[in-house]
C-alpha cells in the first residue's frame, strides 16, 4: 500500500464513522473545504473518500450540488430489510440443501472462534463486520455466486444504518444483553442448516432480520428525534 492509498483509507474511515455517528447530518451537503481542513487532507485524497462512500450508500452525489449525506427514511429501511430477507431465506434454503457437513461444522468452528470477541468488543463498526462475515460464509455455502454477489452489494447499502442501529440502541439496550440475541439467533440458524431442518433455518432467520429491521428503525427515530430537538 502506498502512502497515498493509506491517507485516502485515514480518511474514508473517519468520515464514515462521522456518517454513521450523525456528525453529518443526514441529507445535509458535504462542505468539501471544512472537511479538508479539520482532517488535514488535500482535496484530492478527500475526494477519493467521498466517492468510495457514495459507492457504499453512506453518502449521494448531485451534478453540480456535491456530496450529500445520506438520508434515511422507515420506507428505505423496510425496502432494504424487505430484500435482505427474500435474500438471506433463500439462502439458508439452498444450504440445508447443499452444503457438506464438513463446510457446516467449520462455519460451527467459525462461530464458536468469533464468540469472545463479541462479548469484548466495545466497537460498532467491528461488531457489524463479524456479524457480516458470518452471513458471507453461510451465503457462500449455497454454491450461488449470483446471491452472494447480490448479499454483498445488498451490504453495501444497508451497512450505515445498521451502524446506526448499533450506535443509537446502545443507549437503550446493554451492550450484553443486544449481543446475546444476535449470537443467540446465529447458533439456531447454524443448528437448523446442521440438522437439515429448512423450515427452522428460514423462520430463524427471518425473524432475525426483521427483528433487525424493527431495531434499526427504532434507532433511526431516535437519532433524529436528538438531530433535530429545538434549541433552548
């Protein structure tokens, strides 16, 4: 990596956390020279950020407006969450029947490997990057390179409100407590692919992902309920 390539991920990792922590206001216009100077960068590593971020869904671009945060609306989480269900049952469906016992019982060792690290970690971003990890390998183990390719663009786009819902929930939820159901519904869902059980591993997972859903629109409330409360 060179030492461009690195300031240009410096930067991109700041802004995102700043997208995802709502120091951008969502729907807001992206102040271009502001940005460059409270993070020390040149324009043209800021915009290479701003670009790998609009590609991501964190932010949008208008010709001859600039960068924009993104917005958020209950309509765009129910679309996002409505298609990683369809997404994610199917694939379930396709595992029970396709994947060896070898592959089940190394994605079992996976899980069991990731489990320290999700109740020690303190860190959104990390949380949701384990969490996605697993949904990959499961997605992988239904031999359709089509559903992994659509999962991870599906990611791509609904990664900032997710770390939205990990952030604004925090504050509602222990920590322990939102972990454990989502390790809770990662060990029955592995179960049911091991036991072959379809109907199980598909309505475990639909309810995992719509329980993600209702949490992540909860949190959305909640972040712009604290955005926007009128001054004193």
């Amino acid at each position: 990596m060179t030492k461009a390539d690195s300031n240009v991920d410096r930067i991109y990792e700041k802004l995102r956390k700043m997208a995802a922590y709502f120091e951008l206001k969502p729907d807001a216009r992206i102040n271009e020279s502001a940005l460059s100077t409270e993070l020390g960068a040149s324009r043209t590593p800021l915009r290479e950020a701003l670009n790998r971020l609009v590609a991501e869904g964190f932010l949008t671009f208008q010709s001859g407006r600039g960068f924009f945060c993104r917005p958020l609306s209950p309509k765009l989480i129910l679309d996002l969450y409505e298609a990683r269900v369809a997404i994610e049952t199917e694939i379930v469906r396709l595992v029970c029947r396709r994947a060896s016992d070898e592959e089940l019982q190394d994605l079992m060792e996976f899980l069991k490997s990731t489990e320290p690290d999700y109740d020690s970690c303190e860190d959104p971003m990390e949380l949701l990057s384990m969490d996605e990890a697993y949904h990959m390998r499961i997605a992988a183990l239904s031999q359709s390179n089509e559903l992994v390719r659509i999962l991870e663009n599906l990611n791509d786009r609904v990664r900032y409100i997710r770390l939205v819902d990990l952030k604004y929930l925090r504050g509602k939820t222990p920590v322990s407590t939102q972990e454990e159901a989502q390790l809770s519904a990662h060990r029955v869902v592995l179960t049911a692919l091991i036991n072959r059980d379809e109907d199980k591993a598909v309505s475990t997972m639909r309810h995992h992902i719509e329980r993600r859903r209702d949490e992540a629109t909860e949190a959305v409330r909640i972040a712009y309920s604290q955005l926007y409360v009128p001054a004193d």
